[in-house]
C-alpha cells in the first residue's frame, strides 16, 4: 500500500518551510469560520480576535502594513481599505461562496500546511506508510490515529490528520464553489432555474 496516493516526490509537502499561497488576508471579527478554511486551503489568514483587535482602525492599519486581503462583515470598513472582501451573509457556506465569487481560489490542499486553530506552520510528523517519523512514538497522544499520516502545528502543538472532519471541510469548500458558480450563473445569464 503506497497511502494517499503520495509519490516520493511528494514527500516534502507538509515541511514547514513550504511557502504559503497568496494572498495573505486578514479576517475580521465575526467570520471565524473563514478564517478557519483559508487556513485549511493553505492561506496565510490572521483573524482580527486572535489578535485582540477590534478597532477599526487598527483593522485597517494591519491590513496595510502586512500586505493582507481584509475580509470583514463591515461595510464601511471594506470601503476604506483597498482591495478588501466584503462578506454580506451570516452563514459560513455563504460567506465562503463569497469568496470564491471575489475570485480567492478555494480548494483544499492535498497536504494541510496551516492550522486552522491558530494560523501557526504545520510540521509533518509521521509517515505510516514506512513507520519513519521524525518524532518518539511516545510524543503521540492516545487521541491521535497511528496509521494515517499526522501533522503537528509548530506553534499550538495542535494535531492533524485526514480523517471525518477534513471530509467534511473538503465538502463544504466544494459546496460554496458550487454556490458561487450557480450565482454566477445567475448575474451572467439572469437563468435562476439552477
Ligand atoms: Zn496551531
């Protein structure tokens, strides 16, 4: 068994010293859970409460000075900062359609490299296909499968692997693509039928 269809080529994914996609974007107040799957689709994504700012200006000003795409809820906010992503819905599916309907490409990686708790590197831990692992066994909490390759977040220690939930994050990116194409549809072709 070859595992995740990973060629050896491949093997270096996941290696914390991989660049990140870009843009980098910063995720307002109230729309936690985009930051949560920009990170998951490989984005460099700062969410504002993380950093324990909520003042407007502050938002704007960080925006600027990290070189990062705003995503917020706030209309008079967007309008201030250049090329920031206005979200208008309350649901995260519909903010994500958003998203992909500004033109931010949502799909997820085939090897996580951002943690979505926390925006920290992910550092591939264990390999099951070949036993190798860069770490004591001993370091694995009990929670952890062992046959599934884990990463680890360099900076919260938070543990990944591809098992229920990871499906059901590629689902739902897949969904808001989905939504986002359909109201293309829409604007394009005024066709609302589906
Ligand atoms: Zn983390």
């Amino acid at each position: 068994m070859t595992g995740c269809g990973e060629s050896s080529e491949d093997r270096d994914h996941g290696d914390a010293s991989r660049p990140s996609r870009e843009p980098r974007f910063l995720v307002d107040v109230m729309c936690g859970t985009v930051a949560k799957y920009l990170r998951f689709c490989g984005y460099d994504a700062a969410y504002a409460l993380d950093l324990g700012v909520e003042a407007d200006d502050r938002i704007a000003a960080i925006a600027a000075s990290e070189d990062r795409t705003l995503v917020t809820r706030d209309r008079e906010l967007a309008e201030r900062v250049d090329g920031a992503v206005l979200l208008e819905s309350r649901k995260p599916t519909d903010q994500l359609a958003e998203l992909a309907a500004a033109g931010v490409d949502l799909d997820l990686a085939d090897v996580p490299t951002r943690c979505g708790r926390c925006n920290g590197r992910l550092e591939r831990v264990s390999e099951p296909t070949t036993g190798e692992s860069d770490r004591p066994e001993s370091d694995r909490p009990e929670y952890v499968p062992s046959d599934v390759v884990t990463w680890q977040c360099r900076n919260c220690d938070q543990w990944f692997w591809k098992g229920s939930h990871w499906r059901d994050v590629r689902e739902r990116v897949r969904r808001a693509r989905r939504i986002a194409a359909k109201n293309g549809d829409w604007s394009k072709n005024g066709d609302v039928t589906r």
